[in-house]
C-alpha cells in the first residue's frame, strides 16, 4: 500500500504538472512541479529505510540535485543565467547517478561491455553535430553535459547483466528516457521549436526519474534478500 500511495501521488502531481503546460497555467506549475522529486526521495527513503546501503546516498543526492534544476529552470524566463544554473545541477545529479551505477558494477564484480560506448558515442556526436552551429556561448556547456549524460547512459546500461534484470531493465529504462527528454529539450531550446514540446520534454523526464528510482529500489531490496 505505501509503495502504490507514493507512486501514484507522484503519477498524479506530474498529469497536473503537464496539464499546467497543456493550458499555460504558470501559477500550477510552481506548485506541483517542485513536489515531484521530493516524492521520489520521500518514496525511496521510506523503501530502503531498512536496508543498509552505502549506494542509497547516491540516489539521494541525484534527486536532490534534479530537485534543484527542476527548480532554477522555472526562472528562466525572468533571467536567462537560470538556465545554466539548472544545467549544472542536473550535471551534478548525474554524476550521482553515474557513481551510484558504478558502485553497482563493483559490488557484482561485471565486466564492462565497451561496445556499449559505440551506439551512445555516435547518438552524442550526431547530435552535437545538429546543434553546435546553434549554441553560440552555451557550446562548451552543452558538450560538457551531453558527455557526463551520455557516460551515465553507458554506466546504466552496463548493469543490464546484474542478476536481477528487471531492476536493470527498469534503471535502464530510466536512462534512456532521462537522454531522450534532455535531448527533445535541447532540439526545441537550440534547434527548432515544436509543438508540445513542454509536455514531451516533462514527461519523459518524470518517468525517467521514477524508474530509475523504482529500479535502484528493486535492486537495494533484492541485495538485502542475498
């Protein structure tokens, strides 16, 4: 029951959320939109509270720092600086996802698939390719975040080979949404704008966060079964 209560919630305040961009309601987005990480965190806590962990710190920190981007992006449009404020702390945030998957991969003791870096590597370059001529100043800042996101795809999907694979399948899940919502934010932000773009951009984004979450849950439970 706890477990469905919190996911629901969470469900519940990102359909506002995206109804508040479907009908231009800045007013709702500033109330439900900051509720969505602490959710999860709220979630996530209440889950691996019996679990002794030295991994739950980094799940913690990343939606914090998400919750912190989440929020310096809702200002944007009263100060552009904003925006590069918001890009720093989801860089931070996914540096915590980066050494939260890393940490998985050293406690299974699994080998590194390199190939993985060829698929990401291209998919990276190609976009870069298409946006570069378009950041202007924000160049540097946008190749820096796309190789710190793109890494932690890579690290994401080397846990594919853990034993319980639907953990994996969901934390994967995660980061390929969490890439695909960045990328839909940079193509309509630097690229060219389109239609519903707020809406795809927020909803790949909040399931992205919610399975990774629901993922390292699943994992840190099946661990603590070991």
């Amino acid at each position: 029951m706890k477990k469905r209560f919190w996911i629901s919630l969470f469900l519940v305040i990102l359909l506002i959320d995206i109804a508040a961009i479907y009908f231009r309601n800045e007013m709702l987005r500033y109330v439900a939109k900051p509720l969505l990480m602490p959710l999860l965190v709220v979630y996530f806590i209440l889950n691996t509270t019996t679990f002794i962990s030295p991994l739950k710190k980094w799940i913690v920190f990343a939606l914090v720092f998400s919750w912190f981007g989440d929020v310096l992006l809702m200002f944007e449009s009263m100060n552009p600086a904003f925006f590069m404020f918001g890009l720093v702390a989801f860089l931070i945030a996914h540096i915590f996802y980066i050494l939260f998957y890393e940490n998985i991969i050293r406690l299974e003791n699994l080998k590194k698939n390199y190939w993985w870096f060829i698929p990401v590597l291209i998919y990276y370059v190609s976009l870069i390719y298409i946006l570069s001529p378009l950041l202007g100043d924000m160049k540097l800042a946008v190749r820096i975040y796309g190789i710190v996101i793109s890494y932690m795809l890579i690290q994401a999907l080397q846990t594919g080979m853990i034993k319980d694979r639907y953990a994996a399948g969901l934390m994967i899940a995660g980061a390929i949404l969490f890439i695909t919502s960045d990328s839909l934010l940079a193509i309509n932000k630097f690229y060219s704008s389109f239609d519903y773009a707020g809406i795809a951009i927020m909803f790949t984004y909040g399931i992205a966060q919610l399975l990774i979450t629901l993922g390292a849950v699943r994992y840190l439970t099946s661990v603590s079964k070991q």
